[in-house]
C-alpha cells in the first residue's frame, strides 16, 4: 500500500522490459483499482468520504492508469489488449459509457480482439439511447464473425433482434444474417 513505491515498481519494471503485455495492464489494474480502496480506507473509510471525494480519488488513479496504458501502447501498438483495459477502466471504475465504447471501439479494430469486444460496444451504445447506430453497427459486423463460436454469433444476432424490437423494425425489414467478410474488411467500409 505504498503508493511512491508501486510507482516506482511499475516504472523499473516495465522500463527494464517493456515486452510483457501483462506488467502494463496490471499495473495500470493497480492503479485503477486497488490505490483508490487504500487512499480512502488511509481517509478513514468509505462512509467517511462524501461521493465526490472517492469521485476525485477514482478518477485520479484512473487517469495515472490511463498514462501507463497508453505509454504500454507505443510498445504494443497492435494489440486489442491494452484499448480493452482502458475501456474496462472509464466503464468499471468511472462508470463512463461513452468514453468506454471509444475504446471498445478501437480495439474491436485489431485482429486479436476477442468477440465479446463486438457485443460491449453495442451495449454502451444502447445504454446511451444511440440504438440505430448500435443496430447499424451489429448488423454491419454480424457478417465478420466466421471464426466466431455459434454462441457468439447466437448472442451477436439475438442483440440484433432485440434492437429490431426495440426501433420497431418491421418483419420485412429484418435483418437476415449471412456470414461472409473479415471484421477488418467491414471496419473499413
């Protein structure tokens, strides 16, 4: 619970090898998660604390994670890991969800991007009322999931249906999936 010296732990470690994807996300995991429970149990406890001074605390450690994250971007700049954690970080932790689907977004971008990636920004999209775009999107990347598993793509399409319900979109109208392009070819459309 020494703050000074997990900073300084994390920055020896992932400058001595920047190579483990691991030292970056679970430093930034942390930072994002464990300081602010040790800043506010140090403060006297949560009932001790109004919501917005462990507001301030959250967000401050979840910027200090963002900084290691990102400075872990430039070492592995192709990778889906590191935007998931930022994502997971502004929807986990600051309960942000539209700063959450930009990343989600972005990593759904990289080829190693698991399928569930797909589904969560869709989801952060509906919690924001944008449903068409969420349907547009789902609809427009449905035809990518070829190497997904039946269940992923079960799950993607019952989304699908679930949007089509909610916009009120007529039978004649509905979606009919086919499956056929990579993600990264329809990404580009």
């Amino acid at each position: 619970e020494d703050r000074l010296k997990l900073s300084a732990m994390i920055r020896l470690v992932t400058t001595l090898d920047p190579r483990p994807e691991f030292f970056w996300i679970n430093a930034a995991r942390m930072v994002a998660y464990d300081v602010p429970a040790w800043r506010i149990r140090k403060s006297g406890g949560y009932d001790a604390l109004t919501d917005i001074q462990k507001s301030a605390i959250d967000e401050e450690q979840a910027n200090q994670a963002f900084e290691i994250l990102k400075r872990g971007l430039d070492f592995h700049p192709n990778t889906a890991r590191l935007p998931i954690e930022i994502g997971q970080i502004y929807l986990n932790r600051l309960q942000d969800d539209a700063l959450a689907a930009k990343w989600f977004y972005e990593a759904s971008k990289f080829p190693d991007a698991p399928e569930f990636v797909v589904r969560i920004y869709a989801e952060l999209l509906r919690r924001q009322g944008k449903l068409v775009e969420a349907y547009k999107y789902l609809t427009r990347i449905y035809p990518s999931l070829v190497n997904a598993t039946d269940y992923q793509q079960s799950l993607v399409l019952e989304r699908i249906k679930m949007l089509e319900n909610d916009l009120n979109i007529t039978n004649e109208s509905c979606y009919e999936p086919t499956i056929t392009k990579s993600r990264k070819n329809l990404l580009e459309l």
